[in-house]
C-alpha cells in the first residue's frame, strides 16, 4: 500500500479542504461535529458521491453498525478514505492525517470478519501501527492533488 500522510495537521482545516476538493458539502458539518466531540483519537473519514463521512475507525469493524452499513453501500471507484488521529501531544484539534486505498480496506474487513473480537482487537491494534509507521511523508499540495484525482488509489 503506497500510503501518504500528513503530520501535526489541523483536522478540522483538513476536513473542509477534503470537502471542498470532493464536492461533498452534505454530511461535512456533521463530520466536524463529531470531531469536536473529542470522543475518539483514531477515525475513518470518507467521501462518496457528494457525501461525507467520518466514524470511529474500529466501527466499519462492527457488523451492521451505522458505519459499516454506510461503507458497504458506497461507490467502489469513487471513495477518497482516510485515517485521521488526533494524538493527545499535538492538542485535540491537531494530528495526522493518511491517506488510505478503500480498496484494501474493504480487502482488510473481509480478512477479520470471521476472527474472534479478541484475534479482531489485536488485528486493529497492528493495522493502526502500520499505517502511523508505514505511510511516507507529504505535503498538503500533495495530498489536495491526490483528493482532487479522486477514486480508489
């Protein structure tokens, strides 16, 4: 997976310019909200046909959950995905930003769907790491280019 990320990154800025790059005013106000909640440090933010959506990551994880229903009943082709964490050191405004390939996303759930909640907590833990450690470094340039080209990458 060729993954880039954003570092020390105002999540809030960040997801009005996804916004703005992929035309989804619907469902960004609610997106920001919940951010500002500060009720989780890791979430899934996803644009699909002029929509948007942000949940806790583990969620899409959870058979027949809000997200996980929202996520199967996207566009294949059209879905810009990211991971956003907001680390406790940078302040709860502030963190990373990494952009994922919805595609092997979607590969990732069917791989844990039959694990037990356990073998599935250890999975997340890892994949977690994984893309924190494993995506290179870009600019914001950079990554506007990528959420403008749109589709899985």
């Amino acid at each position: 997976m060729n993954m880039k990320k954003l570092i020390r990154q105002d999540l809030i800025e960040f997801l009005t310019l996804a916004g703005d790059c992929r035309s989804c005013a619907d469902g960004l106000g609610q997106s920001v909200e919940s951010l500002l909640r500060r009720s989780f440090r890791d979430y899934l933010f996803w644009t699909d046909q002029g929509e948007s959506y942000l949940f806790p990551f583990y969620e899409i994880y959870v058979p027949d959950s809000c997200a996980s229903l929202c996520w199967t009943d996207r566009s294949p082709g059209q879905t810009q995905v990211c991971y956003l964490y907001t680390g406790e050191k940078q302040g709860w405004s502030r963190g990373t930003v990494i952009l994922l390939d919805s595609g092997e996303v979607d590969a990732d759930l069917e791989r844990t769907a039959n694990l037990t909640l356990r073998e599935k907590m250890v999975h997340l833990l890892w994949l977690l790491r994984e893309w924190r450690n494993h995506a290179s470094l870009c600019s914001l340039r950079e990554m506007v280019t990528m959420l403008k080209q749109g589709g899985d990458r």
